[in-house]
C-alpha cells in the first residue's frame, strides 16, 4: 500500500494504467464468491443442526451466537454512520460518477415486489453463472435444510464431501490472497494518482475509527454481558492474557485455540462445554468479523455516493448473519468474506475492496482479538446458563494469578 501510494503521488500518468491490477485481483474475488457463500453456508446448517441436536449446552450457545452477533453488526453500522467513515473518499470517486459510470455491483432501482421475486432463482446453475448472490444464498439454506432432513448413514458423507470441497476451495482462495498485494499497489497507485492522499487520510480514520469501536464494543457490550453473569471482564481478560498477547503478535485467533481449550476448563467451565461451545464459536460467533464487514459496507457506501435508507442497511445485516458464518477458516477469511457480503448486496460498489485490503492486516489484529475474547466470554456464559459451571474453580484460578503475579514482582 505504502509503495502503491508513492507511486501515485510521484508519477500520476503512469499511476492511471494501473488500475488494471486492482481490476485482475477484483475479477479474482468474484471468481470465489457464489461458490464459497454456498459451501460456507450449507456446512453452517448442517453443523448447526448438528449443534442444537447436542442438547442444552448447544441450543444456549446458538442462541447466544445469534443475539451477540446481531448485536456486533448492529454496532458496526451505528458506528460507521456516526463517524462518517468513507466521505473523506468523495473526490476519488467522483471523476467516476461524473463520468456517469456507474460502479461495478451497482443496478438500477426494483420496486419491492422485483426485488422479492429476484431473491428465488428459477435456475440452479443459473444463479451461480449471473453471480447471484443473493440466489445463491436462498439455493445454500434450502439445500442445507434438505440435507439435515436425510438420515445420517445418507447425510454423512455428503457432509464429509462437502467439507473436503469447502477445504480445497479454500486453497485456490488462499492462492488469491497472494495476489492481493499487488491487486491493492495497482488500486491505491491509481486512487492516489487521481486525488491525491484524500483516499490515505480516509484509510487511516477508518483504521482508527475501528479500533476504537472494537474497544469500546469489548468494554462496553461484553463488559455488560460479563456483569449480568457476574463475571469481572477485566480479571477474566487478565486470566487468558497470555493468549491475547498471541492473537496481537500473529493476528491469527485459531493460533490459541488449542490453549484455550487446555485453560478455560480451569477457570471453571466443564470440558463438554468448552470443546462443544469454543471451537463452534469460531464459525458462528465472530464478534471483530461482524463489526469489520458491517464498518466496511458504510465505508464503501460513504466513499461511493451509494445511499443506504434503514431498511437497505437492515437487509446487508441480514446477508452478513448469514455469509459471517466461516470467516475464520481461512487467512484473510474476513476480508474474502466481507468481499462476498459486498457482492451479495448488488448495489454496493466492488472498486473498493483492492483499496480495503491495503489496510486489512492492521484491523486483522482487532479482528482476532476481539474474536478470541468474544468467543472466550461467550464459553463461560455458556457453561453458566447450562449449570457447567464450578464458582470455586473460578475464584481458585483468579487467586492463583494473582498469587503468581505477587511473585514476580
């Protein structure tokens, strides 16, 4: 991004030709979007009713997935629409919009009832051909659904097929990533050589605008939640410390999982709860993930010139419920994601993803914390609301720390 913004200021005219780059990588994305929405949300059905079939503990967990991610886009869109993020880009596109060309994943305006129908394909293949997203979502839960209606000895190894699929797809995703680099140099070359350091100025306020909503998202949402459940937030973070420290130095949340499986039953939560609830978590409660995506679309709709009334941004809200779900099962998930999401929408504009990405790997870092404390705080109420849970274990380990702490100093 740094080498891409120089070349932009320094040489403008040569700047402009390449935008192409940015152009390859985006056609890349859309490549992978229809195929990895339809994997990643027909093997969410089926692994949650899988989940909920598990009893108590599953169905406590699920519903408490839903109700805090729903909160965490909730938040991510306030946020956005409150800070404004995205406008500091109206210079860079606005030679565009003069132009009258309308951005890529832009259509024209459909009554309701268009809109309703243009939801239900009329074609299988069709759907995923015509990058439908929206389609191809209603072809993955339908689908989904029918296969929890099989019985075992049928579904299994459809699901075992499909997960080999969704692992080999996410391979040829990984081998798109690498050229994610030089897709961002050609798109922040061009948008630098165009107006200047506006679209800079307007990535880093996004940067800081993000940390600071995943900050406050963590003291204040999951703070309260710890509070309901009388769990004090900041000794409980103090507990898992270590593994934060982690997730900060690799921006990676699945490089903790397996030490958090190991530590959270010392805290007091049992073992069923914790090898049942956490690594689900992972797929279906991606607190950073959900503030990222739905940060995102105001930005691009901000910086795009597209207005989104309440009901447009409450329907992205519904999509991201849906297309959020995965996103950690792969290097760059959240933003190959958030790339789906924004497709899936069809009348956000793709132009900016290459541009996005240019800053990816410094919100990463919030992503998986914010992800790992999530889904650490989302174990205990867990284990709590389904009596798996030992108090005096809990006060035991806290006591322990501390007594550790005294110690080294």
């Amino acid at each position: 991004m740094v080498l891409g913004a120089a070349v932009g200021f320094l040489f403008p005219s040569f700047a402009s030709q390449l935008k192409i780059l940015g152009d390859i990588f985006l056609r890349l994305i859309k490549t992978a979007v229809a195929p990895l929405v339809f994997l990643c949300v027909v093997v969410g059905v089926t692994s949650a009713g899988d989940f909920k079939r598990v009893g108590k503990v599953g169905l406590i967990a699920m519903l408490y997935f839903e109700i805090v991610s729903t909160i965490a886009l909730a938040v991510g869109l306030l946020a956005g629409n409150l800070l404004g993020v995205g406008q500091g880009m109206a210079e860079t596109t606005k030679a565009t919009l003069a132009q009258g060309k309308a951005p890529t994943g832009a259509t024209a305006p459909h009554s309701t009832l268009d809109f309703i129908l243009n939801v239900f394909p009329d074609n299988f293949i069709g759907a995923f051909a015509r990058g439908e997203l929206l389609q191809v979502l209603v072809i993955a839960l339908i689908f989904g659904a029918a296969l929890l209606n099989l019985s075992p000895e049928k579904r299994q190894p459809i699901e075992r097929g499909l997960n080999t699929i969704s692992d080999a797809f996410f391979e040829f995703i990984h081998l798109i990533m690498w050229c994610a680099p030089i897709g961002t140099f050609g798109a922040v070359a061009f948008a630098v050589g165009s107006s200047g350091t506006s679209v800079l100025l307007s990535l880093i306020y996004l940067v800081l605008s993000f940390y600071a909503v995943v900050i406050l998202f963590i003291v204040v949402v999951l703070g309260a939640i710890s509070a309901a459940f009388k769990i004090n937030l900041f000794r409980f973070l103090a507990f898992i410390k270590e593994e934060i420290y982690i997730v900060l130095g690799t921006a990676s949340s699945e490089s903790v999982l397996p030490r958090l499986l190991e530590k959270l039953p010392t805290y007091g939560c049992s073992r069923q709860s914790v090898g049942l609830v956490l690594p689900t978590g992972y797929a279906f409660n991606l607190d950073g993930t959900s503030i990222y995506m739905s940060m995102g679309v105001i930005f691009l709709a901000s910086a795009y010139h597209v207005p989104l009334d309440l009901g447009q941004q409450l329907g992205i809200l519904a999509i991201m419920l849906l297309t959020s779900k995965g996103a950690a099962t792969v290097s760059g998930g959240s933003f190959v994601v958030f790339a789906a999401t924004v497709a899936a929408t069809g009348v956000l504009p793709l132009e900016g993803l290459p541009i996005l990405f240019g800053v990816y790997r410094f919100m990463s870092i919030a992503i998986a914390t914010t992800n790992v404390i999530g889904n650490s705080v989302a174990t205990v109420v867990t284990a709590k609301l389904a009596g798996e849970f030992d108090e005096v274990m809990a006060r035991d380990a806290l006591a322990r720390m501390r007594a550790e702490k005294a110690l080294a100093a």
